[in-house]
C-alpha cells in the first residue's frame, strides 16, 4: 500500500511545485481590489423636490469666500512684489514744490516733478507774472538789494542816505518788474515757450544740480519739446537795454548793462537750482513739510 501512494503523492505534488516556480519567476500579482473601494457608493445627494437647487446655491455662496479670499492675498501679493521690485520709486516719491519757499518767497513758477499741465495760455502767463512782480516778497527782496546797492555805493550818482535808497528802490523796482513781464509773458506768448520751472526731483545731486542750472538755456515749448529759451535771455536783454533810460550816464556804458545782465541770468540760475533742492532740504534737514 505504501509502494503505491508514494509514487501518487509524488505525482500529483509535481504540478504544484511548477505552478510555483512559474509564478515566482514572473512579475508579482497585482493585489486584489480593496473591499472598500468595491463597496465605496458615489457621491451622490438626494434632495427632496424644489430643495437641489438651493443647495447648489447654498455651496457656492460657501466656496465664494474662499475665493473672494484667495483673490485678496493674491492681489496684495502682487501689490508688495510690484512695490518690492521697484522699492526705490516707492521710497522715493519726490515731494511736491511749495507755492513759496519758507512761507515768504514766492515759487509760482515752480511745477512739481511728475507733473505735466498744459501749457500756459497768456493770461494765465500774465498773472503770475504780476504776481511775482507785485508780491509783498517782491517789496521786501528789493529792499535789501537796494539797501546793499546804497551800502555798496554801486552808482555813487544815486548818493547816499534815505534819498539815495530811494533812488536804488525804484530802478531796482522797474528792473524786476520789466524782466518779470518780459520773461514770463510777453516773449514765452510771442515764441510760446512755456517759463514754468519743471522741477526734476530725483537723481543724483550732480545731475539735478546740472539740470536746473541750465533751465535758462533750455525751456519746453507749447508743444512740450525742449527749445531754447530766447525768452529768458533776450528778455532779461531788453529790460536791461530798457533800464539805460533811468539809470545815471556813467551806467549807461556797455560794460556796466553787461556787468547788470550777467547779474540777472545769475540770479534767475540759481534761483532755479534753489527750487529744485528745496523741497529735500526742507524735508531731509528742517524735518518740515516743503
């Protein structure tokens, strides 16, 4: 008995073995389904009739938050990367140019950096220019500089004394007031140049500095290109050749008008170069607001 079912033992182990062997030499079995995916029901809701709608509803107004939330941060995101890559124009905003410079002199030519305002029409011209002119600041500037004159005994002719100052008080009066109106209104409406200062406001010290100080050369026409500005020196020419008539004859030589119109241009240069920096001083070394 034994003799016979060990050959039958054998014989029906040999196929198990090779079924073994076979799949152990291929590539392993996928494991079978998980009972909960098999078991797992879609995710579908039942609403009684009238109500699926509503609680369409109901879920977007929920998801509307989030995304009204989301478009928030990542609209501030790209406000502060926006101001983080140009961080230098962001800190450094020029500050506007006062009407009048340490609340006395007066800036009305003046325009702030940034800013383009159409070209003057000629009354507009004409009423800054008697606003510089006629300014109370205007009084008082040629006060001093009439005071000085007399001091200085820069016409002898003109003597000394009160009655010499008021011989310098007026001529210096009609000196400023002509360049005024022919400077600002009369030439600038002829060959419609625009005599507003633009200020530059930012840059290097150098640059602002070359800039301002050559404004007498250059000014933007009507049309808002740069020309040359025949009005600021063929006017300060004219009202120099103007004052020969009201000034003693020993100034009426041509060393004396031309010493007087290097003056003027002088003055009106670094008068521009004054208005470009004074809003930074004002702000940076007085710690007060332009």
């Amino acid at each position: 008995m034994l003799r016979f079912c060990l050959p039958l033992a054998l014989l029906l182990a040999t196929p198990t073995v090779y079924a073994q062997q076979m799949f152990s030499d291929s590539e392993p079995l996928p494991p079978p389904p998980s009972f909960a995916i098999l078991t797992a029901a879609p995710d579908f809701h039942f609403y009684p009739p009238g109500q699926e709608q509503n609680s369409q509803t109901a879920q977007q107004k929920e998801q509307q938050p989030s995304r009204s939330a989301s478009n928030s941060q990542t609209t501030g995101a790209n406000t502060m990367q926006s101001c983080t890559e140009s961080q230098s124009q962001c800190l450094q905003k020029p500050a506007p140019q006062p009407k009048r410079i340490l609340g006395v002199m007066p800036n009305f030519r003046a325009v702030s950096a940034g800013t383009l305002p159409p070209p003057p029409t000629p009354k507009q011209a004409f009423m800054i220019a008697t606003r510089n002119s006629f300014d109370y600041s205007s009084f008082i500037f040629v006060g001093i500089t009439s005071m000085l004159a007399e001091g200085t005994n820069a016409h002898p002719q003109l003597g000394k004394g009160v009655p010499g100052f008021g011989r310098y008080y007026w001529r210096g009066f009609l000196d400023k007031t002509d360049g005024n109106y022919m400077v600002v209104f009369v030439l600038p409406t002829i060959f419609h140049q625009d005599e507003r200062y633009y200020a530059m406001g930012t840059g290097s010290f150098w640059k602002r500095a070359f800039y301002s100080s050559t404004r007498i050369f250059v000014t933007p026409n009507y049309e808002g290109h740069n020309s040359f500005n025949i009005s600021e020196l063929l006017g300060k020419a004219i009202a120099q050749a103007v004052s020969v008539s009201y000034y003693p004859s020993q100034d009426r030589t041509a060393g004396s008008v031309a010493t007087k119109y290097g003056y003027a241009i002088g003055r009106d240069m670094l008068t521009n170069v004054f208005r470009e920096f004074w809003p930074d001083i004002a702000t940076h070394v007085l710690h007060r607001h332009p």
